[in-house]
C-alpha cells in the first residue's frame, strides 16, 4: 500500500542531517550517523532551539553560539539542511514507487530499534509494505553468503516451520542464508520482515519481493539510500537491526572469527537483545561451535521440522553455560559505519 503521508517538520529535519537522499552525487557534505544525530538531538533539546525542525533556516553561526559548536560542524548541518526543496521532489518520486521514508521522531517508526539500539538506531528508515509488520518480532535467520547445501536446506525447513507456525519470517535479505529463507517463506505466503544491505528502490525491482510487498506479506527496510548498492559494510552495519526487530534469532552458518555473520552474532551476544540459537549438528562450521561455546543455545538440527513459533523454537534450544572468561572475550566496538551511498 502506497504511504503519501507527508513528513513533520521535525522529521523533514532528520532526513536533511541523517541521510545523503538529493545530496549531489560527489559532495563531500556527509551525513550524519545515528550516535552523531543522537548527540545533535540531545543538544538541540537542551539550548533555546528545542527541537530538530529549530535548525531549519538559522545561521551557521546562531547555530554554533546555541549548541557551543565549532562553526565548521554548523557549517554543515547549514549545508545539509539548505536542500529542502530538492528533498520534497525525491520523497514525491520515492512515494509515486511505493517506497516510504520515517524517521526516530515518528510514530510508526519501529519501537523495538529505539528500545533495544538507543543511540546506535537509524535515525532514518526507508522502505515499502507494511510497516506494521517491524512492530510483529519473527524468527531472524541470518548465515553465510557462501553457505552449503546443508546450511541452505536447513534454512529452508527454518522458515517453512515458521510460516506453518504463523511467525514472521525477519532477514537480511543477502546472497546465501538470508535469500534462502526469504524465498521461502514467500513461497509459502508467509510474512517477512527484510532489513537490506543495500537500497530498497533496488530490491523493490525483484518480482517475489514486489508481489510479497503488494500483498502485505513483507515489508522491506533500509537505512541506506534507496539507490545504494550492496556493500559489505553496509551488511554488516545492519546486522543490529535485524536482531533488534525479531524475537528469536538462529545463526545457520558461520565462519569463526571473522565475517559479517561472526560479529553481528558476537554483539547479538553482548547486548542480549533476543536469544541466540545456533544450528548444532554434524558438519557445521566451526563458527558455530565457537558462538555455542561463548554462549548461544545449540539448536538441534532436527528442532525445526514441525511448525513453530518463536518461543516454541527457544523452548527446543538446548542452553549452554556462559564461562565467565570466554564472555569477556567477546566484547566488541559497535558495527555501524555510515556508508557513502
């Protein structure tokens, strides 16, 4: 369903600073990443400007005496918040496509991110379909881009389980792991919360995804620039936002140590925001083991082969003692990195 709602002031604001959409392609302007809008907001909140929408139309150097800034960071908020006029034309295009923009400030934008990612949560989210679905949870299924024939026809009976048990099927939407349980849980017209490593006015163009969109059996979001392609930063950056959207996530494959896969589940781990389960059987990575070994449930690979939900899959996980060192070891910075567009 095509969203036309027009943005708030406040939220129009948040775009400007937060995202690089009608920012001329080889501008050096950047955007601002979500723990920099986070200390820009907090304090915007707390000098005479009040509140996001303030900034829009003051002076460089208002602006550096309110918030005791230097001006060269005013300066850029100026510039970014100068291209009002150009923003109005990609947020009409964006929604004559079906494509919708919110942001932390509105109502519909997804509690889940704001509560579990303080300030690591997008400031600016850009999708299509239903955003009522970000508010559901679902089982994340996250793995490998190069995962084996085990690993996929494991993902595959995952997210048919899944849809027999009537929960959200939530995944990143890559090649491997992430594609795999999308394909199927469209193909048996079950609800899928994809979260992109890349733009949505990309993904919007495959034909499963289009169908599943218009039918109101997914939504699909992204921080990034509608028009962004796929990178590996991106990929890993968002790997937060699919664990803090789902219930439950289940790791199906991964490298140990290194890798998109390994650190998303590493800070899954650190943060607690869902139970982690990992799929525990003969032949898997020793990825897996490892994240076992640190603290994730094992889950049996023969534990998804009957419809279930998200507690009932938690309830077929076998938990594992946390060793007090190896929980140590596994602290980890924080993923996100602003990718360019």
């Amino acid at each position: 369903m095509l969203d036309v709602d027009s943005p708030s002031d406040d939220a129009q604001a948040i775009v400007l600073l937060c995202s690089s959409l009608s920012v001329p392609r080889g501008s050096s302007i950047r955007p601002l990443g979500p723990r920099s809008w986070a200390k820009l907001e907090r304090a915007v909140a707390n000098s005479a400007i009040g509140r996001p929408a303030g900034l829009l139309g003051m002076a460089a150097g208002d602006i550096a005496r309110l918030l005791g800034i230097a001006s060269d960071e005013a300066d850029r908020y100026v510039q970014l918040l100068a291209r009002s006029g150009q923003l109005a034309f990609e947020l009409d295009r964006l929604h004559a496509r079906g494509m919708w923009v919110t942001t932390i400030v509105d109502d519909r934008y997804p509690a889940r991110l704001r509560e579990r990612l303080g300030s690591d949560a997008p400031p600016v989210l850009f999708g299509a379909g239903d955003r009522a679905l970000l508010g559901l949870g679902g089982i994340a299924v996250v793995g490998s881009r190069d995962a084996d024939d085990a690993a996929i026809a494991f993902t595959e009976r995952l997210a048919d389980s899944a849809v027999a048990g009537h929960a959200q099927v939530v995944s990143g939407g890559a090649r491997g792991v992430d594609e795999a349980a999308m394909r199927a849980a469209f193909a048996r017209g079950g609800r899928v919360i994809g979260v992109l490593p890349e733009g949505v006015e990309r993904r919007i163009r495959d034909v499963d995804t289009r169908s599943a969109v218009g039918d109101g059996r997914a939504v699909i979001v992204s921080p990034y620039h509608p028009a962004a392609g796929f990178s590996a930063g991106a990929a890993m950056a968002r790997n937060k936002l699919i664990y803090a959207l789902s219930d439950v996530a289940v790791v199906v494959s991964s490298a140990s140590g290194s890798g998109g896969t390994w650190e998303g589940a590493v800070e899954a781990l650190k943060a607690s925001w869902v139970p982690v389960l990992v799929r525990d059987e003969d032949g898997v990575p020793e990825g897996n083991r490892e994240l076992i070994r640190r603290g994730a449930y094992a889950l049996p690979a023969d534990a998804v082969d009957s419809p279930l939900t998200a507690a009932e899959l938690i309830a077929r996980a076998e938990p594992t003692v946390r060793v007090a060192e190896e929980a140590a070891s596994y602290g980890q910075p924080s993923l996100w990195e602003e990718p360019e567009a």
